[in-house]
C-alpha cells in the first residue's frame, strides 16, 4: 500500500521539533474538539502520546537554551533567547499546596487559575520550565472557545510555587518559532 507511513509511524518517538509540534499540535486540537463533544474515548486517545511530546519538545529547546548560555556553542544566537522570553501563559504564583490541589479539586477540564493570587505573565521559558518539573498529580485542564488550556503546579525547592496555564497550540506555535531559530 503506498504512502501508508503515516500509519505505521503512530506512537512511535517524535523524529524531530517540529514533527512533535504538528503531533502535539494536531492532538491538542482533537483532544479540545472531543471534549467538547462529550467523547471522552477519543478525547484520550487523543492525548496518549502528550506526555512524551511535550518532553520531547522541553528537552530539545532547553538544551539547546543551556548550549548557547554555557558556551557550548560556538555562535550565540541571541534571536533564540529573545524568543524564549515572548509571553506564552499565565503564571498564579505565590501559591499554597492548597491553591494548587483546588486546581484539581475543580474537576476534569474545569481548571482555572486561583483568583486569590497574583497572576504574572509566563514566558516561553518559564513554561518550558515549568511543565518540565511540573507536579504530576497537581494538574488539569479546561477547553474554551475550542482552545485548550493546560493548568500545571510546580513546586521549587520542594515548596509549592505557582500554578501555570498556557494554550497548547499557541505554545506549539512559540516553540516553532524558536526552534527556527536555531
């Protein structure tokens, strides 16, 4: 059968950024359309692999971040760390652990940030460094006029930190603007 790649290539490892952003991108969307429809199943199904998207994406653009800031490299591109510093979410923070569990308390896709709290605006990397050391259990979701919107908890130094909420397809579309420059 010719041009069938694209189903034997399902739930295999990402082969480079910006495949992983159309995957994550393209999952998002669906997760967000069948959420809304009520279809739980494929809304899951949908976001199987996310996880190891986002992974995959943080690793590749923080160590590409790390390389330029420590000298690995041997040309700085500070294009690149400009672009990690364009406003990508919303950040609650200070925060208790008890902040951060209502925000699972809330319920499955009724995820907001605390309304108690200061909310700051999130760069790129703050989002990459936060969804990277994230708190698991102590995260959630909402889906909005057909976006989706992460909500994730991260601790520092074991003490809760903030609560951090971002759209996924406008975080797919910042790291594919950052990772062409690279």
């Amino acid at each position: 059968m010719p041009n069938a790649e694209f189903l034997v290539r399902a739930n295999l490892p990402p082969i480079s950024v910006p495949e992983a952003l159309d995957d994550l991108r393209d999952a998002s969307t669906l997760f967000a359309y069948a959420w809304s429809k009520n279809d739980i199943e494929q809304a899951a199904r949908a976001s199987k692999n996310a996880p190891k998207l986002f992974d995959f994406i943080i690793s590749s653009l923080m160590r590409a971040r790390d390389d330029l800031t420590s000298g690995a490299t041997t040309t700085p591109n500070p294009a690149y760390l400009a672009s990690l510093r364009v406003v990508t979410g919303k950040m609650a923070t200070p925060v208790t652990r008890a902040d951060q569990e209502a925000v699972v308390r809330a319920g499955h896709g009724n995820g907001h940030l605390p309304g108690h709290t200061p909310i700051i605006d999130a760069t790129l990397e703050q989002v990459l460094n936060k969804v990277k050391h994230q708190i698991a259990r102590l995260q959630n979701f909402r889906v909005s006029g057909g976006q989706h919107f992460m909500l994730i908890s991260a601790d520092k130094h074991g003490n809760p930190d903030c609560v951090l909420e971002f759209d996924v397809v406008d975080f797919c579309i910042k790291c594919g603007n950052a990772h062409n420059l690279l």
